[in-house]
C-alpha cells in the first residue's frame, strides 16, 4: 500500500495539469517533450500522496507510464536538436 491518501495535496494536481496546459502552447519538440514530463511526475506524486487507493494505482501507473514515453521522446529529440552539430578539428 503506497497511497498515503492525504487531502490536503490536492492543490498539487493544479500545478500538474497546469504544466500540461503550458505544453498546449509549446511548438518545439524537446521542451514538449521535457513539460509532459515534468507534468506526468507531478501528476504522479500526486496520485501517491492524495489520492484514495482505488484512484491512486491507475493514477501513478499510466503517469509513469506517461514519464517513460515522454523521456524516451525527450531523448529522441535532444539527440536530434542537438548532436546535429558537428565540429571539425583542423
């Protein structure tokens, strides 16, 4: 049992979905990328810490789920922006 179950944390979820609106208005990939992420685990110590058992493990599990595609993405796309950059020695 890892839900804490607390009510007052409820205010946490504002500041997740918050950033999950801020990365509506983001047109570059990484930082999309990078705000989603940011979101998903702030969503996901929310579910831990706030929310009752039943809601909690759907909560964290497709949130963590969420993370991992997000910071694979994120990867993906720092890779690309950039390491496209290459120096030469002369």
């Amino acid at each position: 049992m890892i839900c804490i179950e607390n009510n007052s944390f409820n205010f946490i979820s504002d500041i997740g979905f918050f950033c999950l609106r801020i990365s509506y208005f983001i047109n570059d990939p990484y930082y999309l990328r990078l705000c989603l992420s940011i979101s998903c685990t702030i969503i996901f110590i929310w579910g831990i810490i706030a929310l009752p058992e039943r809601a909690c493990y759907s909560t964290i599990i497709w949130n963590f789920l969420f993370l991992l595609i997000n910071l694979y993405y994120a990867r993906k796309e720092y890779i690309i922006k950039f390491n496209s950059v290459t120096l030469t020695i002369q």
